[in-house]
C-alpha cells in the first residue's frame, strides 16, 4: 500500500457509559428501544438518577460509531487517524488519551475549546439490545475545521460515521471529508449508523453520499429503511445506485456483501449474544482492514462475520488488544 495511513475516520466524539437495565425500565424511563435517541444535557442527568443504582456496573469507555470501527481496525493492525470534536474537560482529555492509547493519530491542529464533551448513555436489556440516549455536547459543532486534509489525502479509505448527519457542520464536514477524498484518490466508505437516522434525517444522509462512495455499511432495518423497499434483495438492488459495494448486516444470519460485481453470502456464527453494543462498529473495522490487507471482499466478510461475533459474546463495543491478535491467529493462521 503506497499511502502512509490506512483510515482516515469521523464521526462524534462521545464518552459512553454502559448499564444493564430491563424492559420495564426503558418503560418507566419513556425511552424508545433499540434506537439512538439525541436528549439533552438535562434528560440525560434525568435518566442517570434514575439509574443511580445501577451505575455500579457502569463502564466508561472513549465511544462513537466510527471511533469504535477506527479503533477496532487500529488493533487488528491499521494505521489510522481520527477526527472528532472534544471539550476542554476531563472527558475531552480521557477521550483523546484512550484513542491515542488504541494507536490511533489525532489531528495535532485539534485543541479542545471550552463546553462539554459528548456524552453516550448506553442501556443493554437482558435480550442483548442497545439503547442509546446521546448528549452530542461539543460533538454536535464538528466541522470542516477539525479535517486534516493532508491526512485524508494520504489514507487508502476515509471512513465516514452516518450519525453526523444531525449536525448541519458534521454534514458539511462529511461532504467535504468525500469531496477531497474523491479528489485524492481515496476511497470514502460510509456508515447509515442507526435506524432512527435513516427514518429522521435521510434527506441529509443522501446528501452525504452525493454521487455516490465506494462501499456502503448498513444493517437490514438501514437498508430497507433507507431504500424505502420491502426485501433485502430489492434493497440491495437499490444500494447498487449509491455505492460501488456494499455491507448489509444480518445479525445472527451473518451478512450480505456485494463486492462490485458479485453478491456474496457471509454465515453467522452461534453464539449467545451478551451486548449487541458496538456489533456493526466492529464489523466495519474488521472488514475494512481486511481489504487493507489486500483480502477480497469475502475473506473481509468472513472476518468481520467472526469479529462481530466475538464482540457482542461480552459486553462493550471493543475488543481488548490481546483478542484482536487472537481473532487473526484464529482467521489468518
């Protein structure tokens, strides 16, 4: 590979906590299922007194969709950089640490101004679903200002996280990250993120995929959602418009992957799902460096399928270190 990084990635800066809860508390909480919800600071305080019991199982960890596919991809052996947007306070300073820590790059032009770093409260139900209520904080201000337009120009892919389509600068930003990356050779992949982004604010994602990116990431409910179809075949007859390939993800049934020319079937595997948290995250890590490597679209897919597999297994979005090596000695032996 002749460019000196592998993935230049944006999206939302959000430090996540992470609680177990059950149904009947999402009920008594007015909290919707299975989505990410955008609630301000104050509802966000609001859910987490209610939830002050079970804080003493909490995990804190650097978040955001693409944050977790950039890291992901740094640990299985991707150069990569990252741009995000964090405040000047303790969760701004232990964001960057730990992302700097997974080996990812940090733009060195980003300095964390005043206000409030993101914040993601992640509640995982007994049936391994995760619901998401977000305080985008500072996050919600990312703009073209945070890009390192050299960076971009020297990665293979530029990775761009769908979530920022709520942000008017985050879209603008999206769009430019595309526009230069198209310019410069690079391959822009994007993620539809979330059901309720598809739903809310699809107008805004077709804009950032203007004329089209080179491969696409979605889930089942995205793609049917998105495409406004009744099939997954239709569905993915209409990401062909959109995207030269493309990734849909089927949960336990494995995914869907078209590679520019075929469509390729990839099995699930049995497991007992703990924390769907961060599943499609990993997958779009691992397959994206699996085409780094040099891999086609199928070993990707497989690698992916094991790793995504491997993380909703245990609770959190990541990996630790060690496992990533374990996942390629198990695959690449």
């Amino acid at each position: 590979m002749s460019k000196r990084f592998h993935i230049y990635g944006i999206g939302n800066a959000l430090v996540d906590t992470e609680i177990t809860v059950n149904d009947a508390d999402l009920a008594a909480m007015k909290v919707a299922k299975g989505v990410m919800t955008l609630v301000d600071e104050a509802r966000q305080r609001e859910l987490i007194e209610y939830l002050d019991n079970h804080l003493v199982a909490s995990h804190k960890a650097s978040g955001g969709s693409a944050a977790n596919t950039i890291i992901a991809a740094s640990y299985f052996g991707c150069n990569n950089v990252y741009s995000s947007k964090v405040a000047d306070d303790e969760n701004g300073h232990f964001y960057i640490n730990d992302i700097k820590a997974a080996g990812v790059t940090y733009p060195e032009h980003i300095t964390p101004p005043a206000g409030t770093t993101g914040k993601c409260l992640v509640m995982i139900t007994p049936d391994a679903e995760r619901t998401m209520n977000t305080f985008l904080g500072i996050s919600e201000t990312i703009s073209v200002d945070e890009l390192d337009l050299s960076a971009i120009a020297q990665s293979h892919f530029a990775y761009i996280e769908g979530y920022l389509v709520t942000s008017p600068t985050g879209r603008a930003a999206a769009i430019a990250l595309r526009n230069h990356a198209k310019a410069n050779g690079t391959l822009t992949a994007l993620s539809l993120s979330d059901p309720a982004m598809v739903q809310f604010f699809r107008e805004g994602l077709v804009e950032m995929i203007g004329d089209g990116v080179d491969i696409l990431f979605c889930n089942s409910d995205e793609a049917l959602g998105f495409t406004q179809t009744n099939s997954i075949e239709a569905a993915a007859d209409e990401l062909k418009k959109i995207s030269k390939s493309f990734v849909i993800t089927r949960g336990s049934q494995g995914a869907l992957v078209f590679d520019g020319k075929d469509f390729i079937q990839i099995a699930g595997h049995k497991i007992t799902a703990v924390d769907t948290n961060g599943a499609g995250d990993m997958f779009a890590g691992a397959f994206l460096y699996g085409l780094s490597q040099g891999k086609d679209y199928k070993t990707a897919g497989d690698f992916a399928s094991l790793a995504a597999a491997k993380v909703v297994s245990q609770f959190g979005p990541r990996l630790k270190a060690e496992q990533h090596a374990e996942l390629k000695k198990q695959f690449f032996h």
